[in-house]
C-alpha cells in the first residue's frame, strides 16, 4: 500500500504546470521576438541587397567583355604606319582590342613605337583588302562612318550624329564597325554610303578636320563611359539583317507608287538614315515590317 508522502518506486507521474508570468515578463517576452523578428528581416534585405549588387556586378562585367569583342575600329588605307601606332594607344586606352586595316601601308617599326602599351593590338590586328571582304568575313550587323566635312539634305549619306548620341544608344550585343578614313581624303561617298549611320564631331570651321587619334578618341571616351547602359534586356538594337527586310519591304512598297525615280531613290535613302539614326530595335524592326507589309498588300490589292 502506497501511503500519502511516500516515494513513488514502480512509476512516476510528470505532472505540467503552467507558471503565471509577471508584465515584466510578458514586456521582455514579446520584445525578444520583435527583436528576432527585425533581424531576420535586416538579414532578408541585406540578402536581397547582396544579390542584387552581384546580379549588377555580374551584368556589367558582361557589358565590358562584350564592348571589347564586338567593337571594330577599322582604318581604311592608312598612309601613314606612325597614325597605326597612335589609334592602337588610343584604343588601348578605352579596352578596345579590335583593329582592322584595309588595304594599309607597310606596317614599319614606327608603328610599334607610337603604340607603346597598345603594342599588342598592332601585332593582333587583321588586315583586309577591302571593306567588302572585312564586312563578309565578320559578319558585320552595324556600321559607322566617321567624318569630319558633315552633309545635309543636299547630301543625305553625310547627315551625322555626335558621339555622345552615339554611346547613349549604341548597343554592343551586335557587331559594330567604327569606320576611319584616309588621312588625306578620308572616306568616299562610297564608303560613308555603305554605312548605317554617320558620326562627327563638332569643329571650328576654320579647321574641321582632326587628326585621327584625336578624333578617335572622343568617340571612344563617348562609347567608354556610357558602356554599362548598353544590353537594355528587351531594347536588343535590330540586326543587320532585320534592317535589310525593313528597307526591302519599303523599297518594295515605294516602287508601287507613282512618282518620279528620282523622289523614289531619295525617299528610300530618306528611310534608310531614319532607320539608322533611331537605332530601332528587334521587336520595333519586326512590328514596322508587319504594317509596311500591310501596306503593300492594300495597295496591290486595289
């Protein structure tokens, strides 16, 4: 028999009991959970904020690379090997890697010297014979003519931006050819009207024309500080290829009309440098293709 006060020997019973809190508890109680609770929320936000900073970082670099690849500076017949060795600096300066010549003079050793650290972009540049072959052998999807005499509606070829407009809205997910002429001649007509687009910077009429480096590199600071804004996902700068359907369609939809040639080429062209100068992106391109498209089926069909 198992008395009242004696110690339980063959089992145990675990009897809870809940203990009465004091406010002063409770207060302590309900601060410590407020307390973990804005911890936990600092630390989602520093890890939100840690990830985004990375997904930055990780885009930028992105843009660097992409702005050292797809860049071509290209010197068209260069007379002089010194002017070789000067844009070879000049591009080392802004990360760019790419040098292409056309059909250049004997590279001497001047051209090594004036490079001085760019020395490696002149023994890694491609040589050409023509645009044409530079153009077919890179595939090529954007390209750029710099000159110094700009035109206006009597020469729609020469109807230049500035470079700062150039490097806000030149997207380098592309390949982009930035074309310098001869020292003494510069480009031809020709060669500006294979372009996409004209650059120029703005001069003293007195003496417009700059040396090459030197014009080369306020182009290159241009496109250089404006390169993290580049690769908009979604605004993806419509390809060589998109433009030259658009262009067909409108040519196709100029020749139905009944006007002279001559307002049918200028008219052409007209559209050709607005299409080069807004820099229309992929969706923009297929959406304008869709309406020119249209367009010429309501003509023929009347």
């Amino acid at each position: 028999m198992i008395k009242i006060g004696d110690a339980a020997v063959s089992e145990q019973k675990v009897v809870e009991t809940t203990s009465m809190s004091s406010p002063e508890k409770k207060e302590e109680s309900s601060t410590e959970k407020k307390s973990t609770s804005t911890k936990k929320s600092k630390a989602k936000k520093q890890s939100r904020g840690t990830a985004r900073v990375k997904l930055v970082r990780e885009q930028e670099e992105q843009e660097i690379s992409l702005f050292k690849e797809n860049i071509y500076i290209v010197f068209v017949e260069c007379e002089t090997p010194g002017n070789v060795g000067f844009l070879a600096r000049t591009m080392a300066n802004f990360g760019l890697k790419n040098l292409v010549l056309i059909n250049p003079t004997k590279l001497t050793n001047e051209a090594y010297y004036q490079a001085t650290h760019g020395k490696y972009i002149v023994e890694n540049a491609k040589i050409y014979p023509t645009l044409d072959d530079f153009y077919q052998s890179q595939r090529i999807d954007f390209k750029v003519a710099s000159t110094g005499m700009a035109g206006g509606s009597y020469n729609l070829s020469r109807i230049p931006i500035r470079p700062e407009k150039l490097g806000e809205s030149m997207n380098v997910s592309n390949k982009i050819a930035i074309l310098f002429g001869r020292e003494g001649d510069g480009l031809s007509n020709k060669e500006i009207e294979d372009c996409d687009i004209c650059v120029s910077i703005p001069t003293d009429p007195t003496y417009p024309i700059m040396n090459i480096s030197h014009a080369a590199a306020i182009i290159f600071y241009e496109l250089f500080k404006n390169k993290h804004d580049y690769g908009v996902r979604g605004l993806e700068e419509s390809s060589e290829l998109e433009k030259e359907y658009l262009i067909k369609d409108m040519k196709e939809l100029i020749d139905g009309l009944d006007i002279p040639d001559h307002k049918k080429r200028n008219g052409l062209k007209t559209f050709n440098n607005i299409i080069s100068r807004a820099f229309i992106t992929s969706r923009e391109a297929h959406t304008f293709k869709g309406i020119l498209r249209r367009l010429k089926n309501k003509i023929g069909g009347e």
